[in-house]
C-alpha cells in the first residue's frame, strides 16, 4: 500500500504567501504560493524516512529548492527538531534554501511566516510543543491571519539564498550525502526538454548518496516523475513523492513490516485520493 502523501483533514492553507507572478505578455510565470506543512506532503512519513535513508551519516546536506517564503524549509526544520532532538538534528543544519524570486527570498529572510488558525492548527498536529519555536500572537477569529515569528535559536537552521536551480544544481558539492527538496514548481519550467535536464543534473549533483523529493502539483501537472525515472532516480514504492539514486535504501521493505503499522493506519482511508 502507498502511504498518501497527504495529511488527513488537512488542504493548503497558502496564507503564508499567495502570489502570482506573470511575465510580459501577461501569462503565468509561476506562483509563489506556500504555507507551513503544506498537505501534499506527510511530514511524518518523510521524516521516518529520513530517520531510516541518514542513519549513519554524521552529516545530511539539505537543499530546498524553489523554496518560496521559507515556509517549506521551516516546516522541515522544525520537524527534524522535534524528531531528532536539536542535538542530533544539528547534522542536517543549515538546510539550504534557494529561489530565483528576490521578492521571496527578501521575505524569508525575515523569519516571518504569516499564518491563520487553520496554519497553528497545523503547526500543533506536526509538532510536540510549537510554540517553542514560532512565536504567534493569539488568533481567535479563524480568517485573520497574524505573523508569526521563528524563534532566533531556530532561524539560523535555514540559509536563504537567491537562485536558479538549473544553473545552480551544478554548484552542489560532489562528495556530499544529500537530500533534495524541489517541490511544486517542475511546471514552471518552460518544456519537458528542461524537466529532463533538470532530473539528469540532479542526479549528477552528487557521487554520494541522494534523495529527491518533489511535490503533488509537480506529479499532476508536468512530467516530473517520469523525467526522475529517466535519468535513473527509483520512485519510493510507498512514499510517492520520493526518489533515490543507488545506491537504494530498502525502506519500501520496512514499510511492509507490522512494526510501522501505524504510519499506514494515519493515511489508510486516503487511497479514496488516489495514492
Ligand atoms: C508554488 S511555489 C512552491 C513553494 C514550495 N516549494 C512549496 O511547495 O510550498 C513555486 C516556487 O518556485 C519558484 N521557482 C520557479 N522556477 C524556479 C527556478 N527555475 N529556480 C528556482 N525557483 C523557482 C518560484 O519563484 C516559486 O516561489
């Protein structure tokens, strides 16, 4: 059984950025949108998986790719926080986040995630304690959004940079284990041609161990997954968003085991969604 990629009860919120942005002729460029634990993703699942995939590795290099406002990057740092415990999770920092929009990069430097209740809703179903990590005034009507604050311990788990991820997944170091996170924006690119170069130097990014991970909008709207596929990533079997080079780890197999029954009972009743 796949395990959804999607949290149960949860959609998008996009409150922390919803913004298009459209080019001369006035067509669709990309859009911007993000929020923090963004459902197309199950952040519990990945995270097993991380614990699983980096076991033995003193240290992870983490890339966010297409990151927007850092909502993304945040919601993996805080998480591996949680999980790891800050001392252990410490060999996954700084995660390295990148655009090629200023304008996003600008705001997520700030540290500054604008949410709604729905967002610490969400905060609190993913993390043990998030108010140890975000700093959020009190919301009490459902719409308004408010800002929240990272704390400073935690902000400097994430480095934001500016760029283009096909010109600057040739910079990533070759001797690095690397976990790679480029997600919903494959159907910005301009062509399939371009999809296909993107997978293949992603896959040439590293003579090291590699994950890839991208996202539901990037499966349902371009051909990202086959173009992974093709330049010789393996699909995770039950996490459907996740994509290895070889050397493979064999997580597919501990997901059959009763042990992680768990995870699939949380996600069971989604294969309605389609996963
Ligand atoms: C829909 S947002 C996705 C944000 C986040 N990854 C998520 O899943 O919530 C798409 C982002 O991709 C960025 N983007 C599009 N093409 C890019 C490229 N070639 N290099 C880097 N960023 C890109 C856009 O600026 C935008 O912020």
């Amino acid at each position: 059984m796949m395990i959804s990629a999607i949290n149960k009860y949860y959609y998008p919120s996009f409150t922390s950025l919803n913004r298009e942005v459209k080019d001369a002729d006035g067509n669709i460029k990309h859009r911007n949108n993000t929020c923090l634990f963004r459902s197309d993703m199950n952040w519990s699942a990945l995270n097993g998986y991380i614990k699983y995939r980096f076991s033995q590795d003193k240290k992870v290099n983490i890339y966010d790719y297409a990151c927007s406002d850092g909502s993304e990057a945040y919601s993996l740092a805080l998480k591996l926080n949680d999980e790891f415990g800050e001392k252990d999770a410490k060999r996954f920092f700084p995660i390295i986040a990148k655009d090629y929009d200023e304008f996003t990069i600008d705001k997520a430097k700030s540290g500054k995630i604008a949410l709604n209740a729905e967002d610490v809703q969400m905060l609190d179903f993913e993390l043990n304690d998030y108010k140890k990590y975000i700093d959020i005034p009190y919301v009490s009507n459902p719409i308004i959004m408010v800002m929240g604050h990272v704390n400073p311990k935690f902000k400097d788990n994430v480095q934001f940079e500016t760029a283009d991820i096909m010109q600057d997944c040739s910079n990533i170091p070759k001797n690095g284990t690397n976990l790679i996170l480029c997600r919903n924006f494959w159907p910005y690119l301009p062509s399939d041609e371009d999809r296909i170069k993107l997978a293949e130097q992603l896959y040439n990014s590293t003579d090291c161990k590699l994950s890839v991970v991208i996202g539901g909008f990037d499966k349902t709207d371009s051909n990202a997954d086959n173009a992974l596929r093709r330049a010789g990533f393996r699909e995770s079997k039950h996490l459907p968003c996740i994509y290895e080079k070889a050397p493979f780890s064999d997580y597919d197999k501990v997901l059959e085991t009763p042990q992680l029954a768990a995870i699939r009972y949380m996600t069971e009743d989604l294969k309605s969604y389609g996963y």
